[in-house]
C-alpha cells in the first residue's frame, strides 16, 4: 500500500515537472565552436506574474548564479562572470544570455529559472556542447601518373570532423591527437583533363554545426620536358623540311623563269637578224645564175670548136680549168 502511493506521488510529481517545462521554451542542445560563442535563451509560453529570472551553471555540487534579471531592480552579472556572461534579451518573458569566447569549462548544462507569484518557481533547462573546427586543407598533388592527379582534404576538430569531397569515390583516414582532436583525411585519384582545368571541393562538419567549404582547381595536364622536347624536335624536323622544299621549289622557278626569259631573247634576237638580212628573190637567182650559164655555153662552145683543132694552146687550158672551177664553185654556193 505504501509502495503503491509512493509510485502515485512519483508519477504526479513527473507529470508536474513536464507540464512545467512545456511552459517555457528552450534548446535542449545549443552547440558552439570553441573560441566562440553561446546563445542560451528561455522563453515563457503563458503569462505569469513573473518577479525574477535567473540564469544558473549547474555543477556537480551544486548550481551557481551567473546573471539575473529583476522586475525592480534590472539585470545583473555576478562578479567573476561580467567579461564572461551579456544579456542578449533582457526581460521577465523572453531572457537570453550570450557567453562570449567559450572554452572546455563552459561546456555542461544551464538553467533558466523564473520566479513567479503565486506559482512558485518555474525551471528549463538547455545544454552546451562544444566543438573544435579548424580551418580545412585542401591539397592538390601530381601522382605518378602525368594524367592523374590526388586530392586530398584534411581537418581537425573535436570530435572527429566529417569531412567530404565533391567526388564520387574517396577514401577517409582519422588519426587522434594528443590534445584529443581528431585529424580527418579524405583522399581521392581524380584524371586531369588535357586543355580544360577541373574544380574540387571539400566540405566539413562537426556534430550538427555549421559546414566548411574550401575549393580548389586542378590543374590542366601540360606536357613534360621530355614530351615537349619531343614535340619540339618534331616540330624543329618539319620546319627544315618544308625550308628544303620551298627551297628547291623556288630554285625550280628561278631556272625555269630564266630559260624561258633566255628562249624569248633568243627567238627575238633571230627575228631581229632576219629582218635584217635581205632575202634574195627569184629574179635575183635566176640573173646571178644566167652569166654562169652564159660562161658554161662559152666554155662548151669552145670545148666543142676546139675539138676541131688538133693543137690547143696552155693558155686556153688554163682558161677552160679556171672557168671550170669558177662554174662549180658558184654552183655549190647557190646550193
């Protein structure tokens, strides 16, 4: 029987308690980065004759009194606390705190209390987990392959970081520290296009806070010294052989632009003589022919009378060979 009352008093006491806390609203969770700072707010639902909120830390032995604010009196910061603690939201309904430059001793739970007449005390509660971020590494590097290229993003936090890149496949390694962060590393073998560069990025989170991003680009693929005195030497070989060619080409046109300029003199120079030679004429022939046809007849005829005569005198022989010859030698030059 007193088990049983007991159970009852438990479970209306629970029940208090809930519909108390739905009274005010609050985060259960605020997270904040370390070096930061925290927000810490409460809200009152329902109207209350509120006289004073108070803002406490809660500690294993016990709760302390950080700030406060008064229906008569305004807000306070307790000492110890005054560069630490700032009303953000000063007010019997709405109170908010900020705590500036957080670090591992403000993390824990917080309460917000509200003192209200006739209902007595009505308490929220909200908690503050750290985080530790640092700036993300994003690093590109050729491998051992001139087509490939590994990327690789690396971040410290507490606790261990997400980190993510925009690529299909990667492969994560985490190492801890010794000041219990954690080093996250994402690495990934991406193909470098020829002529066209290609943009990564890398993402990091801690927890539920707010995301990182870095991006990077990398690099086109350009050719090696060996490729390029290659192709430099491919290059050198053809300039000469088109030099060579257009070479024997011109020399060609040279030679024959000189042969058809000297074909051309040459054909003018024979007009030129033979406009200057006079041609000789029919008539001309045949009146040069005709006193050598007149000493032939002569010569016959002597021939002819001197066969009569049995005695023929050198003189006359020496006039027959001498004709003779003079006969021949115009005919051979009218040949």
């Amino acid at each position: 029987m007193a088990n049983g009352a007991v159970l009852c008093l438990l479970f209306v006491s629970g029940l208090c308690q809930k519909g108390l806390a739905a009274v005010i609203e609050t985060q259960q969770t605020v997270m904040a980065v370390v070096g930061g700072k925290a927000c810490l707010n409460c809200q009152l639902m329902q109207p209350k004759d509120v006289r004073q909120v108070s803002w406490q830390k809660v500690l294993p032995e016990g709760e302390k009194n950080l700030a406060s604010y008064n229906k008569y009196f305004g807000q306070k910061v307790n000492d110890g606390f005054q560069d630490k603690v700032e009303f953000k939201d000063a007010g019997l309904q709405n109170c908010s705190i900020v705590i500036r430059r957080v670090t591992e001793e403000d993390e824990g739970c917080y309460r917000c209390l509200y003192s209200t007449y006739p209902d007595g005390a009505l308490i929220a509660r909200t908690c503050l987990q750290l985080y530790e971020l640092h700036e993300p590494v994003l690093h590109v590097r050729e491998s051992n392959s001139s087509e490939e290229a590994v990327v690789s993003c690396s971040a410290t936090g507490r606790p261990a970081p997400t980190v993510t890149l925009t690529v299909p496949h990667y492969n994560s390694t985490s190492v801890t520290n010794t000041n219990a962060t954690v080093t996250v590393t994402a690495t990934a073998v991406l193909p470098r296009l020829h002529g066209n560069s290609t943009q990564v990025g890398c993402a990091v989170r801690v927890l539920s806070g707010p995301q990182i991003e870095v991006f990077t680009m990398i690099p086109e693929v350009t050719l090696s010294s060996a490729d390029g005195e290659k192709h430099l030497g491919v290059n050198v070989t053809l300039i000469i052989v088109l030099v060579v060619v257009m070479s024997f080409v011109c020399v060609a046109i040279i030679i024959a632009g000189l042969l058809i300029q000297k074909h051309r003199n040459c054909v003018s120079h024979r007009d030129s003589e033979k406009n200057k030679t006079p041609q000789k004429t029919t008539k001309d022939t045949e009146e040069s022919k005709t006193p050598l046809l007149n000493q032939e007849n002569e010569v016959r005829q002597r021939m002819s009378t001197g066969k009569k005569k049995e005695n023929v005198s050198p003189k006359e022989s020496s006039l027959r060979a001498g004709c003779q010859r003079q006969l021949s030698q115009q005919f051979t030059d009218t040949q």
